[in-house]
RNA sequence: GUGGCCGUAGCUCAAAGGUAGAGUCCCGGAUUGUGAUUCCGGUUGUUGUGGGUUCGAGUCCCAUCGGCCACCCCA
C-alpha cells in the first residue's frame, strides 16, 4: 500500500498552468453575463437530499444512484452533496421571496457533484455556470438565452458547436402520449433492452433517446410527442423558432430530445460539440415551469441552463487561442550586506503603482538568482548590489528585449519599466 | 454500475525472463556582480500498490488502486 494519498477519484485537481485558462475562462463568462443584465447568487453545496428527489425526480439517474448522499447524525438529517443547481436556486428564490418584485436574472457558479464513472468530460466533482431567468413566461426568454450562448461561444473562439431544440410541452400533454407511447412500448417487450423495460412505467420518455438500435426501431414506429401538443404550445415553439431565425441563430429539431431531468417543459436545447468523443454536450438547459409549486412555492414560470467549464475549457484550449501568461514586469535581486531592505522596499513601491514585481527569496547564488529572473518570464531584472544600495541607484537588465543594463536612481525605476 | 486498452525519473519515452536507460527539466561550476545560447559535472526511481510463479520478474499470473475509451447518463 502507497503511503500517498491520492484526490478522490474524479475529484480532479486544477494546476496552476492550467488555472490561467480558468480564470482567462472565468473572467469572459463574468463580463458577458454582466453585459445581459444577470445576477450573481451563491448557493450551498450541500442541501436537504428532500430537494433534489423532489425536483429532479425519483426515476433519474441522478437520484437513483449518482447522489453523494448521508445521513448527518449530528443533526439527524439527509444531506446531499449538489449534483445540479437549478434545484438550489429556486430554492432559495422561494425561501427569500425573490420574485415578490418582478422576474429575475440570476447566476451561479461552483462545483457540482454526481458518482459516475469519470470520462473525459466527465468527472464526480465539475463544475458548471447555470444561468436562469425566473418569473418570465414567453418565448422571448427562452431566445434570450439561447442567444446569448452564441455570443458566449463567439467570446471564447468556439467554431463547431451547433445547438439542438426541441419542445416536450405542457405536462398533461406529456401524460396523454406518455400514455400511448407505453402501450407502442408494450406491444414490443421483445426488441426492448432491459433498460427500457426497467424504464417503461419509471420514464418510458427516455427511451425515446435510447443508443440501442433495436430499442430506436421500436421508438421509430411510435407516436410522436409533436402530435399531441396543444395551441398554447405549439405557439410557444412556433415564437421561440421565429425569434432564433430573426437572430441569425442555426438550430436543428431534434424530437429526441428530452433531457434527463424530470422538472422540464416545453422548450429543451442542448449545444453540442463532436471534439470531445462521447461526452459532446457543452450546454444544456429548458423551460421549467412547474418546478415552483413542485417545490412548495408560488407557481411561476422559469426557463434556463448549465454549462460545464471542463469542457468548455477543453474546446477552448483546442481552439488554439494563445495560453494566458502574465509574467511579472521585474525581479528584483540582490546581493550584498543591507540589500535585501533596499530591494524589498523598491518592490513594494513598485506594486504600489501597480507593477507585477517579485522579489527574490530563497537565497542561492547572483548568478542563480539570474536564472530565477530569466525562468520567471519577467521583461526586467532589477539588480540590487552594495554599489546600488551606496549610491541610492538601481541596475535595470532588460531579458526580453534587446538593449544594454542601465544604472538609474531609485526614484526613475518605474518609468524605466514603461507602462 | 458494465466492457476494452494502459500504468517505468517531475514530464515525453526506451529496456521483448538475466546489472533500470535516453531526452527534457532541475541543481552546481566554467578567475570574486549577470539570465536565456555553449561546455563540464550531479540527483533523477520501492518500475502505481500488494501478492504469486521462477534460480532470477519492469517483463508472466492474480488482486487492488488510478488513467484513457466506449456503454449508461449528462455539463
């Protein structure tokens, strides 16, 4: 046995080569949901397990076995470690009466957490940015959102993600052709995989999803969910479809398409990329509006979705942008008796102005603190010897560019370094 | 949870049952205070972990942990 202790499997650490594209990633997310008027609410990770049978619903794989879930003695009750956000944040708009003035913009960002064997793309703790618009009924939301992940895909230099639509209507729509699809299911037990059949009377719609070719033969022959929906939302497809086309937005029907979790209606989308084999959606979200009264609050409509940021990353990453680096502007060393407060001092002010300025530590020769300076990617070495520190002076060295070592005061480094 | 492939130095990879190596990185030095280039020298390690077979295992077998790919499902 290692006497190492490894992360926990899928619980992936983030190193800081890599940090830079989360926070490149992090900064233009931020700016852009800024840009539509979002705000930011923050959630526990941790929530009653109650919450998430509840909206996400008993017969999904979330619930059934992808949970981190415990019973807290200390308290005597059931916690679940989130595996999705929207649960949360209707939650809390409910809990906090968010809605007692108008709709809201709100989003959210953080780890989630579900027990699946990991993937590429797929990990037990990911992270997502959910963005959701509550109270708003129409179409127009729906379009809102569904735009601005365009414009976010452009932000980020995203070529190929294409966005799949569909509509899964009201929820008694849904009942009437869950209904007959049962029977069309019934009527070929024999061709249906033992997933199917478990799912027949659980969620027999996502059968309609299935991989299985035999299973997706019996689903062609079914009724379609599209011939059962109502005027009321049909119009809200038909508005939805229109305002896409007048933004330029490309979408492909997909009537396969229902999502996973229980709490949806009408409107579901995915965006969806091929550079990331299996696990290709980016993006994911839908219409929501009976989740408030599941819940126990106020009925109000509500629309939104996630987006998981390894795998956006990834795509980004792919996309070749260049790597964000921000080297400092100067290292400072120094050798010699009394040097060190000298240097020290110099670079403080310097941070004051507002210079990326580090300062040597850890001993080692002059001309290893040089390699230091130059392994550091700084543009200037400032030297700091005893002849400096006599004459009240610095050695500016430039690294990057060609150009000789000066000897200036003290007080003119920083308009040595330049903006 | 199921199936397939794979774990050797910090990193990228050799060693086809017989003494564990290369490149890179890192550290030190090339006449006293000058990086990156060049030259010289040095450490790279319980071969993921634990058992087994064998005179002998990085190599063969079993288990376990981890990674990748797919299924399932989803971000």
């Amino acid at each position: 046995m290692s006497q190492t202790i490894q992360a926990v499997r899928g619980m992936n650490d983030v190193l800081p080569d890599e940090a830079g594209w989360w926070l490149e990633f992090e900064a233009k997310v931020e700016a852009w949901l800024e840009r539509y008027g979002y705000r930011n609410i923050r959630l526990p990770l941790v929530e009653h397990t109650q919450l998430f049978r509840r909206a996400i619903g008993e017969a999904t794989d979330i619930v059934e076995k992808e949970m981190y879930s415990w019973r807290d003695e200390l308290n005597d009750e059931e916690l679940t470690l989130r595996p999705e956000g929207t649960a949360s944040c209707v939650r809390a708009a409910i809990e906090h009466s968010l809605l007692h003035d108008g709709p809201k913009r709100l989003w959210y960002a953080g780890p989630m957490y579900r027990h699946e064997r990991p993937q590429k793309g797929r990990y037990r703790q990911f992270h997502q940015y959910g963005v959701e618009a509550l109270g708003y009924a129409g179409p127009d939301i729906d379009a809102e959102l569904i735009v601005m992940c365009a414009a976010l895909w452009r932000e980020l230099g995203l070529q190929d993600v294409r966005l799949e639509l569909n509509t899964i209507g009201s929820p008694a729509e849904r009942a009437r052709y869950r209904a007959d699809l049962v029977r069309h299911l019934e009527q070929h037990l024999e061709r249906l995989d033992a997933d199917a059949k478990r799912r027949l009377h659980t969620n027999p719609l996502r059968t309609l999803d299935s991989k299985n070719p035999m299973v997706q033969e019996v689903v062609a022959s079914a009724p379609a969910l599209a011939d059962y929906l109502g005027e009321a939302s049909l119009a809200h497809f038909e508005g939805l479809k229109r305002l896409l086309e007048a933004a330029g937005i490309r979408y492909a029907i997909n009537p396969r398409l229902v999502r996973g979790l229980d709490y949806y209606n009408l409107t579901v989308f995915e965006w969806i990329s091929d550079r990331l084999g299996a696990q290709g959606t980016v993006c994911g979200g839908g219409r929501y509006d009976g989740l408030f009264a599941q819940l126990g609050g106020k009925p109000a409509p509500a629309t939104g979705f996630a987006m998981g940021n390894e795998r956006l990353i990834a795509l980004m990453r792919d996309a070749g942008s260049a790597p964000p680096a921000k080297p400092p502007r100067a290292y400072v060393v120094f050798q010699g008796e009394g040097t060190i407060e000298y240097a020290l001092s110099l670079a403080e002010e310097l941070r004051r102005l507002g210079y990326r300025v580090v300062q040597h530590a850890g001993g080692g020769s002059f001309k290893s603190q040089m390699r230091k300076a130059d392994a550091s990617g700084a543009v200037y070495a400032l030297i700091v010897g005893e002849d400096e520190l006599r004459a009240g002076e610095v050695s500016v060295k430039p690294l990057r560019e060609p150009g000789e070592q000066r000897r200036i005061a003290r007080g003119r480094v920083a308009e040595a370094l330049g903006d």
